[in-house]
C-alpha cells in the first residue's frame, strides 16, 4: 500500500530532532563513520541538515539517506571534491555484494533491477517500470511541471521467493510486511517486492518455463490486478520522489502524495509502450468514496488536508486513500493550473522540517480559496462521476 515504516521514521526523526538550526548553504561532503546497532558504517555523502545537537542527514552515494544522531557518529570528515552519485553500473555491482547470493543485474534506461526470479520475471518488471516512468514524466511535463531527470539510478530489488523478501524487509517495515506484497522505502530509495507469479492468487508457474507471453496473461487475470496495482503504486512513488514532485523527508501531505500514487496505480499490461488509463476513473475507490459519503463527516476536506492521521489509522486509512484519489481527481481535472501551482510549492519543501496543520491549511487554500466553498463543488462533481 504504501510504506507506512519510513513514514513513522520520519516522524521519529522530527520529534526527537527538534530544531534543526541550519540546511548546509553550499554543498558539502563528509565521510562519516558511525556505529548503529553493533555494526560500523562508513558513510560518503552530501550533508543536507545539520540538527543542533550535531546530528546530521547525510545523502549517500546510492542514494540512500543517513539520519545519524550525535551518539551514533565516531569520526566525520570533510572532503573537498564534489558529491557524485553512483552510476547504474558500480551501483548494481554494490548491491549485488550485499544481498543473498543468487541474485543479478538487469539494467534499463533508469533502473537497475537486482533479481533471483527468471530473467524473464526481472525484464517484465523493468519494463513496466520504464513505461510508467514514460507515461509519468510525460503527463506532468504536458502540464507544465519541470520534471527533473533522477540524480540516482532507480533501484527495485526482485525475490523469487516470499519468505526471502520478508526476512530481507522486516528490520525496516516489520511486521506489516506480512501483509505488505512490494514497497517504496524513502529511506533507502529502493523497491522492494517478490515474484507475483509465484504466489498469491496469479497462480503459479515454473521458473524456467516463465515467458515474458506466461508473466504477462497470469498478471492480466483480474484477480491479480490489485496486485500490480501495488507495485505500479509503489513505483509512481518511487518516481515522484525521484523526478522532483516531492523531496524525500520533507513534509509533504500524505493526501497529496497516495493521492498521486493512486492516480497512476491502474496498471496497463496491454501495450509494450504507452500506458492507457492514467487519470482514468479508478472504480474500487470511487465505489469506495461513494460507500465513505455516507459516512462522510463535514470537516472531512479539513481532516484530510491538515494532517496524515487518517492515513495513519487502519479503521480510517481505506476511506482516505479513496478520499485523496478523489479529491486529486477533482483538482486534476477542475483546476490543473493551481494544482500545478500547489505542487511546485511543496516540491520547494525542505526535509525535516515539520509545517504543522495550520500552515498546512495555509498552504491549501491559498491556491485552492475558500474549504467550504471547494468541498461543496468538489462533491458536486464527484456526484457526476461516472
Ligand atoms: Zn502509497
């Protein structure tokens, strides 16, 4: 669904660092070594914050960010060349060190895909992701937002086996994972996920007789649509936080961000190239938001915006998704200039730093006008929806 672990870090990380007194002006590199539950990292990177009790958010080379309290860091030093990122290549060499023997590299033009499943499995992955990634960059920039190139390969990590892909995630999602069949993980700007087509109900088939023709008529079957759906979903986050829609750690809303992700989710497997449906109607959340007005309390709009609480809560958390896809419908269709305008605001959000509800309102209707006004034209409209 979405990852709710990184999430709560980033809460974490707000209440327990506070006032973070300065955002490093020019760019800086530091080597930091640190030790975190009994193992010793040595970490290169771009520094982004520095808290006022010392502790630092560093940009690792891969990608990866690296929030390191006072009493975790042994040595920093600085270094006086450039930040520069991995390329795919030492990237996808690096990671392959890391993780369970087995696995290899599949490359596309902006993903390094690290697999133990069939290649096949590995290039039908890669290629929905590329699609997207095409179908995505192209419908923001036909609006006019300045879509930016990822400075980071994009990295997806594919198991064959479930069980693996638990044991490999749990240290960072816990125990949602159980329930959880891919995610986005803001922390390490990595996809995690396993092989669809082995488990689950898309059924099973052998790995050596997997076809990219086999993958793709087994995750056709409807039954396995809200499983690609995930993993679409998840890679629209991937790509949103990696092409300049939002900044990783900053304090973006979380309507505003599932509401994008769910957007894109409906996946298209019927073409090799384009991607058909995006902005389509998304039937099991309007049939949702329909189910949720019923319901439908009048501060709802104002809920939804001001803070990510009813995303946070299982009772709730259904009723908000269907909410923010409704309401991104709304806007996306009603007032795409503002809500072009809206997002070049919060794609200008500095991590770590925490708005609060009433700026987040601010924020909101400074662009979009008058709560009341919006939530009554914003049912009327959905009301149409067919
Ligand atoms: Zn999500």
């Amino acid at each position: 669904m979405h990852n709710r672990a990184a999430y709560t870090t980033v809460l974490c990380l707000l209440a327990v660092w506070g006032a973070v007194c300065a955002t490093a002006a020019a760019e800086q590199v530091e080597r930091v070594v640190l030790q975190r539950a009994g193992r010793q990292h040595t970490i290169e990177g771009r520094l982004l914050l520095t808290a006022q009790d010392g502790g630092v958010l560093l940009m690792a080379r891969d990608g990866a960010l690296w929030a390191i309290p006072p009493e975790e860091q042994l040595e920093r030093t600085p270094l006086d060349h450039p930040f520069e990122s991995l390329g795919p290549e030492e990237l996808g060499r690096r990671l392959l060190a890391e993780l369970p023997a087995g696995f290899d590299v599949h490359h596309t033009a902006n993903y390094v895909i690290l697999y133990d499943t069939s290649r096949a499995y590995a290039q039908w992955c890669g290629s929905l992701f590329e699609r997207l990634y095409m179908a995505f960059t192209n419908f923001w920039r036909r609006r006019g937002f300045d879509i930016q190139q990822p400075e980071f390969p994009l990295v997806a990590i594919v198991f064959a086996n479930r069980d693996a892909y638990v044991r490999y995630s749990r240290a960072e999602v816990g125990e949602a994972i159980e329930s959880i069949i891919g995610y986005y993980s803001l922390r390490s700007n990595r996809m995690v996920m396993y092989d669809l087509t082995g488990s689950g109900p898309a059924g099973r088939v052998s790995r050596t007789a997997t076809t990219a023709a086999q993958i793709n008529a087994l995750l056709s079957r409807p039954e396995a649509g809200r499983q690609v759906a995930t993993i679409v979903h998840e890679a629209t986050h991937q790509i949103a936080f990696n092409c300049g829609l939002h900044i990783r750690y900053s304090d973006c809303p979380r309507w505003f961000s599932e509401g994008i992700a769910v957007y894109f989710e409906t996946p298209d497997l019927t073409s090799a190239r384009g991607w058909r449906g995006i902005g389509a109607v998304h039937r099991a959340r309007l049939a949702q938001f329909r189910d949720y007005l019923q319901r439908r309390p009048p501060n709802s709009l104002e809920t939804l915006l001001r803070d990510d609480r009813r995303f946070l809560d299982a009772k709730q958390a259904l009723d908000a998704y269907a909410e923010a896809w409704s309401l991104t419908y709304f806007l996306l269709r009603r007032y795409p200039d503002k809500y072009i305008e809206y997002l070049r605001a919060l794609s200008d959000k500095e991590p770590l730093i925490e708005d609060g509800p009433e700026r987040r309102l601010l924020e909101f209707q400074e662009v979009f006008g008058d709560l009341r006004e919006l939530d009554e034209e914003f049912l009327r409209y959905m009301l149409r929806v067919r």
